[in-house]
C-alpha cells in the first residue's frame, strides 16, 4: 500500500500519479485509465514532479537507495540515481525541473542531502 503523501496531481489534466509497493501508477481521474511503471526492486517512499518540466522522481526504500528519474509522458526511465545508502525520505524537483533533491542516510546512519543537475536528462536509460 502507499504511504501518505505518495500520491500527487500531475501537471496534465485529469492525471496523478501514485505508489503501490515497487510500482507507479499513473492514472486518468476521469476514466481511470492506468499506466504502470516498473523498475524499483523495493516499495517506492518517494515521489515528486516539476510543473514545468515533464518528469517524475521516484525512490525505493531499504538498503538499495535508488532514485529514478521518469518522463511523464512516455513513462521512459531517464536516469538512475543513487547517493545515498539507505532509508530515502523525501524528493523533491526544482520548479524548473532542473534540480532534484532528496534526503536520505549515509554509510554512516547520518542524515544526508544529495542535489543533482538533471538538466540533461532526456534519454531513456
């Protein structure tokens, strides 16, 4: 099941998107039509999207802290991202899409920020 706040209105109309165990689902409100995207091996705790850039970010939970970086529109991994050594807690993109944060632990159990420049992230990996 998802953890509150795993759930997020998306940009296009009509359109949220929302974790259930490793998956994202993103959903039409107004017919419920559903696109599934996969690729985490752990529950995604992490979502967040960027009004004016067509992305969503993902981060799965446990000792493999991965961020995945998706196109909205085709559902196409862009990047895989991983700073962290486990227990990821939040994401967040910059309005502009250009920037993504996220918190999570070190190697060391110590509280960590992690900012990437995804600006170039536009092919599918």
């Amino acid at each position: 099941t998802a953890e509150p706040g795993l759930l997020l209105w998306l940009p296009e109309p009509e359109l949220i998107a929302y974790a259930v165990g490793a998956a994202l689902v993103v959903q039409r409100v107004d017919t419920s039509e559903q696109r599934h995207l996969f690729g985490h091996t752990a529950p995604i705790c992490a979502l967040a999207t960027a009004a004016a850039a067509p992305l969503l970010a993902t981060a799965q939970e446990g000792p493999l802290a991965i961020v995945r970086l998706w196109e909205r529109r085709s559902g196409a991994c862009l990047a895989l991202l991983q700073q962290h050594a486990c227990d990821m807690h939040a994401l967040a993109l910059s309005h502009d899409g250009t920037r993504l944060a996220a918190v999570g632990k070190d190697h060391r159990a110590r509280q960590m920020l992690a900012l990437w420049d995804i600006s170039a992230a536009d092919a599918p990996v």
